[in-house]
C-alpha cells in the first residue's frame, strides 16, 4: 500500500546547486520516518521531490508499486502539513478541513463524516465554526493535521510542524502527533532539524547532511551504534565527547589505550562518563563550570591536554571549579572513530 521506495536520488536545482545525491531508502508501509540533519542538508527538498513539488532530476521515487516521477502531486495520493499552517484565512475551520475533499468532488454526507471524525480525533469540535485567527498556534497546527486526515491519504508527509510552537506545546504536540500515527498507521515522513523530536518520533531517522546520507536506522542504533563521527555527534544531547590518546590516563584500561593511537580517536557520551578515583580512572580533567538543572548536572571539564569535555551526572559532584576530577566508563560506552574518515571503528 503506502510503502515507499526511493532509489539512487538526486536533486540539481535549475540555477546549478546540487541538493541531494544518490539518496536511497526503503520507507514500508505505516512506517514513522524522520529525516534529519543541520540547515541546508537537503530535508525540505527530498520531502518536496515525494510530494510532487520539486523534480527528480536523478533517480526514482515510488508509492505503492506506482513510480511516481511523472505524477502530479494532487494524483500522489499524500497529504502534506507544514510549519506555517497554510490555512485559509476568511474559512471557518469546518471550511478548511473540508476544502480539499470538495475539490475532489467527495459527496457532502461523507465530508461531513470525515470532517467530524477528524475532529474527534483532534479533540478539535468546538472550534468547528471559528476562523483560524480566532485559534492558538497549536490549535491551528491540529486544523492543519485534521486537514491531511480527512483525505485519508497513502502518505503523511510534515515539514517542521512543530517549529512555530513554544517549547511546552511542541512537547506535547510531538506526543500527539505520534498516538495519532500509531492509530492511523499511515506510512509517514517527518522533517526536522531537532534531534529530539526525530528520537522520540521516529521508527527510523535518516541522518542527512550536505545532500547525502549519514546512516538510517532506528533512533536506539543511532544512539547506540552510530556509524561516524558525524551521527555520533548529531544524536544525543549534550554531545559526544572524542578524546585522543594524549586525554588518556596512564591507569586507563590497556585495551583502551592499544586501541587508542594517531589513527583512532575515542568517543564517550556525558552520560557515560563516571566519577571515579584517580587510580583507575580513564580521564582526567580539570572542573571549569557546572550547571545544576535540577534532575541533573552538567559538568564542563578540561584535559591536561587542552580537549573539553562535558559529563551529565546525576547529582553536584563533591569537587569544586578548578580541581581535578577522574572518570571511567564501561566499554560498551567506548566507541571507536577513525580519525582521518571519521567512520566507527570495530573494535
Ligand atoms: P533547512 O533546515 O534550513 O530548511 P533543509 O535541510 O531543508 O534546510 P533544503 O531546503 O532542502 O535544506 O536545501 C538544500 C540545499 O538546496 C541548500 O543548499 C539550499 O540552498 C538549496 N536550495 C533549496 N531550494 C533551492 C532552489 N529553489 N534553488 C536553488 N537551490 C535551492
């Protein structure tokens, strides 16, 4: 049904820019997609070359088992919900939600009943009536996703929903736009440039950057198992931290340390970093800030060496800015990069 098959992309825009290249992935229906990456890394164009609104200039998308290169968007069979809403000012809600149906020339009785059962889902009836200025932001983001619902499409395609809403609404906005595609089960693709969202959304994020992509996989693989240095970086908040040989301390593990060399370069994530006494310890660093955020801390620390590092604790740590504290972390937590490519290293 609403599988869908990208195979070998590409995207040189008219003025000479390349935007994607040889982009390839296997969405299979009802799946939750999210693309992701840093701004200008070709998000927005591959959700628009699925809808219909940018040429493929290379390779083939397919929906279903329909190759749609030559389809126009309205015969895509995919709704689409944007950052902006995109609504109809001077339309009620009722009126916008129905629109897209009456073009199609879908009988009144069945708007209605989609209409209504859009609404109930959305918890969005008593505002049936009003126009879209006399609603709040996430309120007018649900009339835009009620809208994608009533035409019960293949394909649910969102470009940055959320972006426009404050902090506490995309919370929750992001919490009911999952149950909503758990209960619809409609094949999806999400663009987004937070990696928050793309975590808790997802089935699979895409990791794009620069027009290519980094890694797909499940939001768990990304955390755990990330490919380079680029995903390590990009998944997980605070950041990794990368140590090189000269942050290493003389009691580390010698298997750490034999693995650790001018080829190679250590990745530990805040939350892996654990205080430990100087004796057995893998890092050592000088203490330069602390944030306390209540349910945890953020320690920012120094190497003898120069490398800045950051560790999540769950509590203040007894030493104070500008003494010296000493961690270790368990293996599985110690991921390898190639310094030169940047790829993970087995180790
Ligand atoms: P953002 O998160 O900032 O929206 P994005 O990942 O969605 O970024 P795109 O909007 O897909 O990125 O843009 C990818 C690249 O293509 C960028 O280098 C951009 O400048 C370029 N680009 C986008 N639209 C056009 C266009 N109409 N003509 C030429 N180049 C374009």
């Amino acid at each position: 049904m609403g599988a869908i098959d990208i195979k070998s992309a590409g995207k040189i825009y008219p003025n000479g820019t390349r935007a994607l290249e040889d982009v390839n992935i296997t969405i299979n229906d009802g799946e939750f997609v999210v693309l992701v990456g840093p701004s200008g890394c070709g998000k927005t164009t591959l959700l628009r070359m699925v809808a219909g609104l940018e040429d493929i200039t290379e390779g083939e998308i397919s929906i279903g088992d329909k190759t749609v290169n030559d389809v126009a968007p309205k015969d895509r069979d995919i709704a689409m919900v944007f950052q902006n809403y995109a609504l109809y000012p001077h339309m009620s809600v009722r009126q916008n939600m129905s629109y897209g149906l009456k073009i199609r020339r879908i009988n009144k009785q069945e708007i209605d009943r989609r209409v209504n059962q859009a609404a109930e889902i959305l918890s969005i009836e008593e505002y049936l009536d009003r126009k879209p200025r006399q609603l709040s932001g996430g309120q007018r983001q649900r009339v835009a996703m009620g809208r994608a619902i009533v035409r019960d499409p293949q394909v649910f395609l969102f470009d940055e929903p959320l972006s426009n809403l404050d902090a506490k609404l995309r919370v929750q906005m992001r919490l009911e736009i999952r149950k909503l595609q758990q209960r619809l089960k409609v094949t999806s693709i999400y663009v987004t440039h937070d990696q928050v969202e793309a975590m808790t959304l997802a089935d699979k994020i895409v990791v794009l950057n620069g027009g290519h992509i980094e890694q797909v996989g499940s939001p768990i693989t990304l955390y755990e198992a990330p490919q380079n240095k680029f995903v390590a970086q990009f998944i997980g908040s605070p950041k990794m931290n990368f140590f090189n040989s000269t942050d290493l301390n003389s009691s580390a593990p010698a298997a750490v340390k034999k693995k650790i060399d001018e080829k190679a370069e250590l990745g530990i994530r805040p939350e892996h970093l654990m205080p430990c006494p100087k004796t057995s310890a893998m890092i050592s660093a000088q203490m330069e800030l602390v944030e306390q955020l209540g349910e945890y801390v953020l320690v920012h620390l120094k190497t003898a060496a120069g490398t800045e590092l950051i560790a999540k604790l769950p509590e203040l740590p007894k030493a104070s800015e500008g003494e010296w504290m000493h961690f270790k972390a368990e293996e599985k937590f110690c991921h390898l990069f190639d310094i030169k490519t940047g790829i993970r290293r087995l180790k």
